[in-house]
C-alpha cells in the first residue's frame, strides 16, 4: 500500500530557480471547510472519470469501503495517531462516500481530517513530554517501526505506549551516532516540532486532493488529481532547464525516500545516491551545519536541497535496507543542469572475456526513449532521437566488426512511444509493433513502415526490474518476433497509457483553474496479444536475482489493472533458437560466479531487511546487530572487489574511499550482467553458425 500513496507525494528535485514553494503558515482549524469550487471540482472528476477512464469501475458502495480505507491510510500510514474507535465513528462512511461523491459532496473528508488534526496534536504534546524523561536502554523489548498492517490501537494507553516505543527508538538511534542527551533532546523536540506543524500546515486544498486521490487510487495506481497550485509547480518542474542534483523525491510518514535518480543528474553521475534511501539531513555548501530534515514537508525539503548550478549541497543519508540512523554517511554533491548528453544511446565493444575466443560484442546502451519534438517542429534536419542516435552506433560498430549486439534497456523507464516503434524498425522488416486498446475498445496498432533493417545480426536485448513502459514495447517486439534474445529479470509491467486533462474546459465558461487529472485512458498489448501490464516482460533467460522482483512494479500494487489479452497482430516471426541450451550453459557459468553470489546476496539483504517490522530497544543488542550486518556487507563487497580487480577496504578505511573508487565499483557492478548477456550471445552465435553471420 505505501508504494500506492506514494504516487502523490513524488516531488521531481531539479530545479535551480528561485522557490516554487514559500513556507506555509499554520491554518486555522476554522478554515478546514468545503469550498464550492471544490465541490464543482469533484462533479467534474467523478464524470471524467466515469465516461474517459480505461477501466469500467462503478462507484458504489464497495467503491466507498475501498476510499474510507486509502484516506485513512493517506493520513496515517503507520497507524500512529487513530484509534480504533476513531475508525468505528467514521464507519457510517463506509458505504455512503460514492453517495456523496455523486452529489459533488465532500463533507466527510473534512470532519475526518479536523480529528486526525486534533489527534497529531495529542499524540506530539505526548511525545515532547517523553524526550524530556528519561529511558532505560538496558530493558529488553521492541518497537514495532513498520505498522501499515497492524491493528489500529484500542485504548489511549495503547497508542501511548506506541509513542513511547517510538520516542525511545528515535532516541536510541542519535545516541547510537555518540550524540549527547541534551543534543538528541533538543533535535527531537525540532523534528516532532515540525511533524506537528507539517499537518496543521494542511489547507483546505490540500485536504481536498488528498480525499480525491483516495478515490483515483482506489481506481488503479496511474490516476491521479493535481490541485491548481500543484499543476502550476508541475509545469515549472517540466519547463525550467533542469538544474539541481537530479533525484525524485517521496515522502514515507516523516522520512524523504529517493525514489530514483535522473539519469544525467549529478546524483546519478555520482554513484553515492541510490532509490530506496533515506536523506536525514541537508547542509549548504561544504561547511555549512547538516540540518536534520525528519519530518519535515516534502516540499520544504526540495527547497534545502536544490539550488543554481555550481553549488554544493551535503546530505546525510541512510541506505537503503538500513532501520537505523546510526552512523548515516555524508555525501557531497555539486548541483548541476542535467546533461542531455547522458541521456543518450552510446555503444561500446566488450571482447575478451574468459570463453568468449575471438567474439567481439557491441554494446548500445539506451537510458531512454528520448525523441526532441521542439526541435523537430523548428524544422530542425538534424534533430535528435534514440532511433537516429542508435541507427549511427550501428553503423559504427558493424564499421568495427563486431559479431553480435546487445541492447542494454536496464533502469530505462521508457519515454516516446513514437521512438519505441521506431527503434524496433530498425531489427525488423516491416510490421506491427504494439497495439493500443483504450477505453470504448477501440484498438490501434502502431506499425513499423519501413522495410529497411539497420541491422539483421545476432541480438540480445537485457532488462531489469526497471524497464518499464516503452522499454517494454521494444523487448516485447523483439521477443515476439523471435528477432532477438531477452536476458535479466521481469520488467516492470507498466502497461497502461495516461494523458493530463484540464479540468476546467468541462465548465463552459469557466475562467478559474480547477486543476488536471492524470487519467489512465488506454492500455499496451504486445503483437502477440498480450500485454506488457503487470506482469511485464518475462525474458527468455532469467538472471539469478529475477527471483526478487515478484514484489517489485505493478505486481506490488494490490489494486493495479491486472494482465489481459486481445487478439494477436498479424505477423511473422523468425525461427527460435535453442533456449535450452543457451540456460544450461548460463547456469553452469555463473554458478559459483562472485560476481552473481554478490547481486543475490545484496538483494536477499535487503529483502530480509525489508521484510522486518520490529527493531529492538536494547542497546547492546542494536549495537551488536549493526556490527554484525556490517562485518558480514563488508565481507561480500571485498569478496566482490578483488574479483573484479579492486583493492579490498577495511571498515575504518571505508569512509574515506574515493568517489572514483565508488564509482569504479558501480561499474564493476552493471558488468557483471552486461558480461553475462555477451556471454550467451556468443553460445548463440556458435550454436547457430554458420547460419549466423555479420551482415
């Protein structure tokens, strides 16, 4: 459920311009009411969505039931502020909400709210009284810090015990970084400080789009509502030059979570911040004081953190995995306008690896399906896409011998659909590509019209996890049409299409904004009829860690539109080639490969770690803990690191190492499937020769 809430809540950190957003001040609770214009804003959405959404969904009683469950969980993720006889009294809701809905009615989302308000409050004045007592760390019990599916606390001693669980745990964290009690005091009582006013910031606006997304996420996870403020900062965000430290940003009850990097971004460059962790503290410059930014708006964190290109900003971060704050690691970044040029398609040859004899293999690595359609309106001859980019390194590395090519489409979340057809032309004849089904049925096919092929040589294509949407489109093609080889782990399975819709052109008349909705509209299926949704696609030859990504993507989401299947496209597919074979020579190479053992061991961590709900509250326990998993992370990274040719570190020394070294094991790390995929493109080559040549 928190990846569902999240969606609303991401915040694309790039900016270098002056702030998007001032500091809010606290709203009375005597303004939490209504507007009518929000009252018309929810008319209008109810029928945009009842006649243009993809899927049929009526908004009924247990259409209610599902949006009383996603606000509650909007507002309190983690179960911490309700009491169970809180839900009870909101439970006359519970099949009334589509009712009101339909009568542009919104009431309840505010009487809702005024409580939670009311129950922050309590639970902050609580908390501030339990930093200043003191706590007893040798006691042994533990603090439940995951609770989304834990029941709602029944008594006020329950959830006061809770917060005392949470108190001493914040506590014992900063003490663990050898802070003094009076310090971890007085940054507690700033952080709990900020959570409260966080909420009392709340207007009636906000109020308003956190109610409406629990109805459009109670659709499917792509719907989404954008206020008249959050669309203008929308279109800053996507207009201004891209300058800042690149990362997308999601608020996870109080924490600031990177959800991924931009690729070409000072923080994707760097290789030191990665999705999945926390940032904890922000500082200015390479002297400034590190502020702690725990429960601060997502918002007023983007503000601390970006800034004009050339600046530097420090952040404390706690990786990925990691339930403790206990020795965070600082990273400094210079503030940046994304380089373009990274996000373009470059290629490279891999040749001389262990059983690979002669074989060259050329590599195009594509981090996006980019296409510049300003440039194209100018006019512009020369204007750059993936497909022209792509089209000129095949020509390059044919010009250079290579005997095979791999197309590297991992972390590439997708972009120009226009592109994805287009590039798929280029290792087919002719024929369709993928067809399109939108929400009165109606479905399209979007063909590849040229028969000129660019290169007809052996192929593969590798994906990860991250692959989504066009990326599926392309691998997808290349798999049906049996054109190429598909390595590495089920894709992401984003296969439905979204459009913005202003709100207010269904007001004749109407001069005020009321925002946009995102509006899921149409749905991809591949050539041979199925689609890319949810299950994405499955490759040929499945890497070792695909066994961690069944809970990863649209799999992960409980209410995500589920695979379907239309009738298959006309269209001829070449011969297959001998899987089998090709997965029994995999398997025996990689089986005691240090560099497969280290991807599923770091991936079994942070399942493990992920997969825990309750941390202990005796210090010497957390302490051995710590040490334990660390002496046991350091062992397989330098396991890793001298097979792959680098010096071993030691655990004080680890710190200090170099941003070149991080980097040179960051790449280390991406070859070892890249190697991989050369590999079984060459038992290909050899299994189908002489029939496979270089053209």
């Amino acid at each position: 459920m928190r990846l569902i809430r999240s969606v609303s809540l991401c915040l694309l950190l790039l900016l270098g311009a002056s702030p998007v957003w001032a500091l809010k001040q606290l709203v009375p609770v005597s303004e939490l009411h209504p507007t009518q214009e929000q009252q018309q804003t929810a008319h209008v959405i109810v029928k945009v969505i009842d006649k243009y959404h993809y899927k049929e969904v009526l908004l009924n009683d247990e259409m209610s039931e599902m949006i009383l469950q996603r606000y509650f969980e909007a507002l309190d993720p983690n179960r911490s502020f309700f009491l169970a006889n809180d839900i009870r009294r909101f439970s006359v809701f519970q099949e009334k909400l589509d009712d009101y809905l339909k009568n542009a009615r919104i009431e309840p989302a505010f009487e809702i709210f005024r409580l939670y308000r009311q129950r922050v409050g309590e639970a902050i004045t609580h908390a501030k009284k339990l930093i200043e007592g003191e706590f007893d760390f040798t006691v042994d019990e533990v603090y439940q810090f995951e609770r989304a599916d834990a029941a709602w606390p029944q008594t006020r001693a329950e959830l006061n015990d809770l917060w005392r669980k949470r108190v001493k745990n914040d506590f014992l964290n900063l003490k663990l970084t050898e802070k003094a009690d009076d310090e971890i005091r007085k940054t507690l009582m700033a952080r709990y400080t900020r959570l409260e006013n966080r909420v009392m910031q709340f207007d009636s606006n906000d109020i308003f789009q956190t109610f409406i997304n629990a109805y459009t996420l109670s659709l499917e996870p792509h719907t989404s509502y954008m206020s008249p403020s959050t669309s203008e900062n929308f279109d800053i965000s996507m207009s201004l030059s891209l300058e800042g430290i690149g990362a997308v940003l999601k608020d996870e009850d109080g924490y600031t979570v990177v959800q991924k990097t931009v690729i070409g971004g000072p923080a994707e460059l760097s290789k030191l911040l990665h999705a999945g962790d926390k940032i904890v503290g922000v500082g200015q410059g390479l002297e400034g004081n590190i502020i702690d930014i725990v429960g601060w708006r997502l918002q007023d964190v983007v503000e601390q953190i970006r800034g004009p290109k050339g600046s530097v900003v420090r952040l404390n971060i706690v990786p990925k995995g990691s339930q403790s704050e206990i020795d965070p690691e600082t990273i400094t970044l210079v503030r940046n306008k994304i380089k373009l040029e990274e996000q373009a398609a470059k290629s490279y040859i891999i040749e001389g690896l262990e059983g690979m004899d002669r074989y060259r293999i050329g590599v195009v690595e594509v981090p996006t399906f980019y296409r510049d359609f300003a440039a194209e309106s100018r006019g512009d001859e020369d204007f750059r896409s993936t497909t022209r980019d792509v089209r000129n390194l095949l020509v390059d590395l044919k010009g250079q011998g290579v005997d095979g090519i791999v197309i590297d489409l991992r972390e590439n979340g997708g972009g120009s659909l226009s592109e994805a057809t287009e590039l798929t032309g280029l290792f087919i004849e002719t024929g369709p590509v993928v067809q399109i089904k939108d929400a009165f049925g109606k479905v399209e096919v979007e063909r590849d019209p040229d028969a000129e092929i660019a290169y007809d040589g052996p192929l593969a294509v590798l994906v990860d996890r991250d692959s989504a949407s066009a990326s599926e489109i392309f691998a997808g093609a290349i798999q049906d049409y049996k054109r190429g080889i598909v390595l590495g782990e089920p894709t992401f399975g984003k296969g439905t299409v979204q459009t913005l819709v202003d709100l207010g052109r269904f007001v004749p008349g109407r001069k005020r904004d009321l925002g946009r909705l995102r509006l899921t509209m149409a749905q991809f299926f591949r050539i041979n009829g199925g689609s890319t949704q949810h299950r994405g696609v499955v490759p040929d030859i499945l890497f070792p860690t695909a066994r961690f990504s069944d809970e990863y993507g649209e799999r992960s989401l409980d209410n995500a539109l589920p695979w379907a299947q239309i009738q298959p496209a006309k269209f001829t597919a070449q011969a297959k080639g001998s899987i089998p074979r090709l997965m029994e020579s995999h398997l025996s190479r990689i089986s005691h490969d240090p560099g497969f053992e280290m991807l599923v061991d770091r991936e079994k961590r942070f399942k493990d770690l992920d997969r825990r709900t309750e941390i202990s509250l005796l210090e010497s326990k957390r302490r051995s803990e710590w040490d334990q998993r660390e002496e046991e992370r350091l062992l397989h990274k330098n396991r890793f690191r001298t097979s792959q040719g680098l010096d071993a570190i030691k655990q004080k020394d680890e710190r200090e190492a170099t941003e070149d070294d991080d980097g040179e094991e960051s790449k280390a790390t991406r070859r070892i499937e890249l190697n991989e995929a050369a590999r079984i493109l060459v038992d290909s080559i050899r299994l189908e020769a002489p029939m496979a040549v270089m053209r």
